[in-house]
C-alpha cells in the first residue's frame, strides 16, 4: 500500500464519504455490480491522486466529481434518459405528497417533459434536487465556476418549465414556484 500516513488519510477520507458516494452513484446505475464498479474506481482514483484531494468537506465534492466522470466514462455508449427519468419518477411521488394531489397522467408527462431535456440539464437538476447540491458545490461537480453553475441551473429550470409548457401543463397553479419547484424541494 503507501506509508502509514496516507493509508490513515485514505482510510478517514473513505470513512467520512463512502456513504454518500455510493448513493450518488447507486442513483445513476442501473446495477448494484455496475454501481460497485464505480464506486472501486472513483476510490482507485482517490487513492492514485491522495495528494490532490482537497481537505474538509470539498472532499467530498471532489469525490463527487471524480464519480461524475467515471460514470460518464462508463455509459458513453449508452442512454441514460431512461434511468434518469425513472428516478425523476420516484422524486416526484414524494414531490406529490407535499405538493397536493396530482394524476398519474401528470408524473407521466412530467417524467416525458424532464426525459426531454439535454443530459446536462437533467444531469444540474437532479444535482440540486436529488443531492441536494448548493451552486457553489455543484461549480465544484461540474468543474466550472459559481456563476456558470448558477446560470446552467437557471437555463435547465427554465427548459423544464419550458417543456412543461409546451405538454400543457398549467404553471400557473404554482405561481412564481414554477420554475423553482426543483430548488425548494432540495432544501
């Protein structure tokens, strides 16, 4: 392995965020063998590049990271809509509960409007709404800066709110939440 010192940093690093690495990744496959895979690997990596993670709580945003793009390696041959959709789903039947009574019709054609959308829309909105990810965090995700972040996030609510539209779905009813719905339900 590596001196006693960087095996006790890796140990304390893969202790405090194995948990919610795992879900984050358990959340984008479709397996549990697809979702130890990449779980080994985004921890290889961390252990590979120990000297670059940095310190505190980013390391878990840099963990993040580092599981966004081992997912990415691994599925650039195939389709995520149809994985991300189905947990849209799930979202949005607890989305219901606080929300009021909607129709199945409704999740189906929000599931459809949300399918719609580019893989790196879906990909900011289910940041903020399924791990709950501020702007800042999610700049470090996706490696870029805050005002990038905050201005992708923006334009994927208001292509969802756009989509949604266009299925005939009745924003009104939500007021100024309707494009907001994915942030408030984050928090």
């Amino acid at each position: 392995m590596g001196p006693p010192d960087l095996k006790r940093s890796f140990e304390e690093i893969y202790t405090a965020h194995y948990a919610e690495i795992l879900a984050y990744i358990r959340r984008r496959t479709a397996s549990s063998d697809d979702a130890a895979d990449a779980l080994a690997e985004t921890f290889t990596t961390a252990w590979r590049r120990l000297d670059h993670i940095p310190d505190g709580a980013r390391a878990r945003l840099w963990l993040y990271g580092v599981a966004r793009r081992v997912l990415a390696n691994g599925r650039r041959a195939e389709s995520r809509r149809g994985e991300l959709v189905e947990r849209l789903g799930a979202q949005l039947a607890l989305w219901s509960d606080a929300t009021g009574p909607s129709g199945v019709d409704d999740l189906d054609g929000v599931r459809a409007a949300f399918g719609r959308l580019a893989p790196d829309d879906r990909e900011v909105l289910s940041l903020v709404s399924w791990e709950g990810l501020s702007s800042e965090e999610i700049a470090s995700v996706l490696g870029c800066s805050r005002g990038a972040a905050r201005l992708r996030l923006h334009r994927a609510r208001k292509r969802l709110a756009g989509e949604l539209s266009a299925a005939g779905f009745d924003l009104a009813r939500y007021g100024s939440r309707a494009i907001t719905l994915t942030k408030e339900k984050a928090r």
